[in-house]
C-alpha cells in the first residue's frame, strides 16, 4: 500500500521502493570486498617472503617485531582523531593494507624497472641517488595516494572531509612504513647484527614513525578539501596539488639524508619535518571544531523536525558531553545499553553530516534517498536506546531538569513548513516530516 502524501504536499522520492537500504547492499556486495582484503594480505605475505629468501628467517622475524612495535601507537593516534564520525573498520583495514600490500608491491616494481632503466642511461651510482631523491616519492606516493582518490569518486559516502582523508591518508602511510621497515630492518639486522638493525630501528621507528603517515597526509588533506566541494575541477586539481606536495616533502626528506649526511637530516627534520607535524595537528584541531559545530548548528533541526528530543541537544553537542552519557548509561543499564547509545550518537552526527553536504550542493543526485536511509539509520538507532528505560535520564546524577519527559517510542511529525532544511540539488524546497510519508516529502518554497 503506497503512502499519500497530504494535501498540497508534493510527493518526493520513494526510497523504500525503489532504493535498498545501503546494509543489505552492502550484504550483497561482501565477496568482492573480503576477496580484495585476502589479496592485499597476500602481497604482503610475498613482500616478508622474498625478505626471508634475501636476508634469512632470523633477520625477518626481528625485522617484523620491531616493525610492528610503531605501528599501534601511530594508528591509535590517528583514531584518535576520528572521533565524531569513526570511519567503518573494514575501510580503516581497507587502507592499511593498501599501504602494506598494493601500494608497497606496487612500488617496489615499478621503482625496480625504472632503477633498470636509469641504470642503462646515467650509470649505476647515479640511478641508485636518483632513485631516491626522485623516483621513490614519485612512485610510492602515486600508488599511496591512488586509493584516497578512489575512495573520494567510488565511496564518497565514508569521505565527509579533511579529517577523513588525513585519517584514511595515516593508515595508508603506516601500512606502507610497515612493510617498507621489515624490508630496511631486515637487511639491517642481516648487515650489522642486532647494534646496526636497532640503530635503524631507532632512526626509522622511533625519531620518524610519522614520516610516510605525513607524506600521504598531504594528498589526504587536498583531497579531503575536494570532497567538500560541489566543483568538478576542484575534485580533480586539488588531489594532484595534494600529491605534487607529498613527493615534493618525501623527495626533500630523502634527499636530506642522500646529499646532506647526518647535519643536513637534522636539519630538514627540525625546520621542516616538524612544523609542518605541527601544522597537520592545528588543521585537524580546526577541522574538529568545525564538526562540532557542524552537529550543534544541525541540532536544532532534528528537535524540529521530531528525530531528536530537546534535553538530548546538551548531550549531543560534545564529545565530553556523550562521553559521559555513555558511561552514565553503562553503569545502569549496561555494556550493551552504552553500545546503543554510541550508535544513535553516531547517526546523529552522520546526519548531520550528510545534511551539511547536502547544503553545500555536494551530494549528487541521490541525496534523497541516502538522506531517508539515515533518518531511518538515525531512528532505529534510538528505538534500540528506548529498550532501557534509564537510558535518556542516566547522565543526570540528579533527577532530571523540570519539565523533562521522555521521549515517545513513536516520534512525532515536525511542525509543517516550520524550518527550512537543506535539499538535494534540483529539488528545492521544505522537508517536512509526516507520519505518512515515513521521513518526509519535498515540498516547494511558498510563492513570494
């Protein structure tokens, strides 16, 4: 039985129809994601494979202990900065074993091929310092960076902005640092015995874990600009100046220790490599602030439009503030309580997100109905929530503030016509929310 929509209200797209919820399309497509995970762990299976053949199984294993001992902080540093709209797990994965795998085997043959070629033009010595100077940050940044631009056109859905391409852009540096380390440190420990491969470890590992990370950030932050635009030009320039930048600050890196020795490191390490750290950090800071503005500006909105209660807008608008509903809620109803609240929190913030892009015109022309998957996303969410009663007054110690009530299990329409909210491109218009339309239908701005 289809819906009707109420008089004078023009009916808009009819997702439940004609559009599958992005879960079960996200079921039917598994095989190939989960297919193309087994190959990218497979490459790097063949990268300590070939170690072990060059340098011996000793060397490799120490060369992976070691390896691995900066790749969980660094990680975690990352996640850490992904805290309002945590990027699915299989994406974060995704990109770290593009950067161990793909990218890592990728380079090193085509690097091997151009090593051949030069070798044959200018001589051994020459090819082997204008392979690092100039073809290794050509070449590894290329295929790092090749996989934030496939995710910028083919899931722009997980991409919402700067923080996400620089987080995406981190996990793919440490994944490519890691396999790179094993192959360096193995030959190392090989070479120089345990003293040669620590003081590799201590250079690469503990004074420059950031380094690749920072590199590919570059390409991340332009191409986390790009996402946010609705200009199909800034899509395509900004990623190529993102990438110019990161071999341009890799090839000064590797030139530092090729031409320069130990002073000239030093140097670039301290007047470039670290303002520029510091530079990276202060974006983000900014860029998280602006997200949490992006929520409390959209807030108001959801109250509006019924999909939110008025006293969850405190609660919502920080970090600190659903952190501590979260634990409030864990103490009393429990683990799995907390875990439900953390995902209405976290659909909150994706619509508001999706909202903001909406706004910016940088949705294409399926905005309607990937905005009523997330309304839906955003209200079975909260109906979990509802399962425990104490769940919408555990934050308050006290009793909760006069004239609270809790919010229905059923929420009601918004008020017609009362706010007017971002809509796709080419559908101007109110969206207004009605019990029988499900989420709403489009209705045309009233005649001036």
């Amino acid at each position: 039985m289809t819906a009707t929509p109420p008089p004078g209200v023009a009916p808009g797209p009819a997702p439940w129809t004609y559009h599958q919820p992005w879960a079960a399309q996200q079921r039917k497509r598994v095989l190939l994601p989960i297919l193309g995970l087994v190959v990218m762990a497979i490459l790097i299976l063949v990268i300590i494979g070939l170690a072990v053949i060059g340098t011996g199984p000793v060397p490799v294993l120490l060369a992976t202990f070691f390896a691995m001992l900066p790749v969980l902080p660094v990680v975690g540093a990352f996640l850490w900065l992904d805290r309002w709209e945590p990027e699915p797990g299989r994406m974060l994965l995704t990109a770290f074993l593009w950067g161990a795998g793909v990218a890592t085997v990728s380079s090193l043959i085509v690097s091997l091929v151009a090593s051949v070629a030069w070798s044959a033009v200018v001589g051994p010595e020459a090819s082997e310092v204008f392979g690092t100077v100039v073809t290794a940050p050509v070449v590894e940044e290329f295929f790092k960076g090749l996989l934030l631009v496939l995710l910028l056109f083919v899931k722009r859905r997980e991409f919402d902005g700067v923080v996400d391409g620089i987080v995406y852009a981190g996990l793919i540096g440490i994944g490519f640092a890691f396999t790179e380390n094993i192959l360096y440190l193995g030959n190392a420990f090989a070479a120089g015995g345990l003293e040669g491969g620590l003081q590799l470890f201590i250079l690469r590992c503990v004074v420059s874990p950031f380094a690749h990370p920072l590199f590919t950030s570059l390409t991340g932050l332009a191409v986390g600009v790009a996402s946010r635009s609705s200009s199909t030009a800034a899509k395509i320039l900004l990623p190529i100046l993102g990438y110019l930048g990161a071999v341009l600050l890799h090839g000064l890196w590797n030139g530092s220790a090729t031409f320069a020795g130990g002073p000239g490191f030093i140097a670039v390490y301290v007047a470039i490599m670290v303002p520029i750290f510091v530079i990276m950090i202060i974006v983000v800071g900014l860029q998280r602030r602006r997200e949490r503005m992006t929520v409390g500006r959209h807030l108001p909105e959801f109250v509006n439009a019924g999909w939110v209660a008025p006293d969850e807008v405190p609660l919502l608008s920080t970090l600190a503030g659903r952190r501590g509903w979260r634990a409030a809620v864990k103490r009393q109803s429990g683990p799995v309580a907390a875990q439900a609240l953390k995902a209405y929190q976290r659909a909150v913030t994706e619509l508001a997100f999706l909202r903001d892009r909406m706004a910016r015109g940088a949705v294409g022309a399926d905005a309607g109905p990937w905005h009523d998957e997330v309304v839906s996303s955003l209200l079975a969410a909260r109906q979990q929530v509802l399962q425990y009663p104490k769940a919408f007054v555990a934050a308050w110690n006290q009793p909760p503030p006069a004239g609270w009530q809790q919010p229905p299990a059923v929420l009601p329409p918004g008020a017609p016509g009362a706010q007017a909210m971002p809509q796709p491109p080419g559908q101007p218009g109110y969206y207004q929310p009605t019990q029988q339309s499900g989420p709403g239908y489009y209705q045309s701005p009233p005649a001036r």
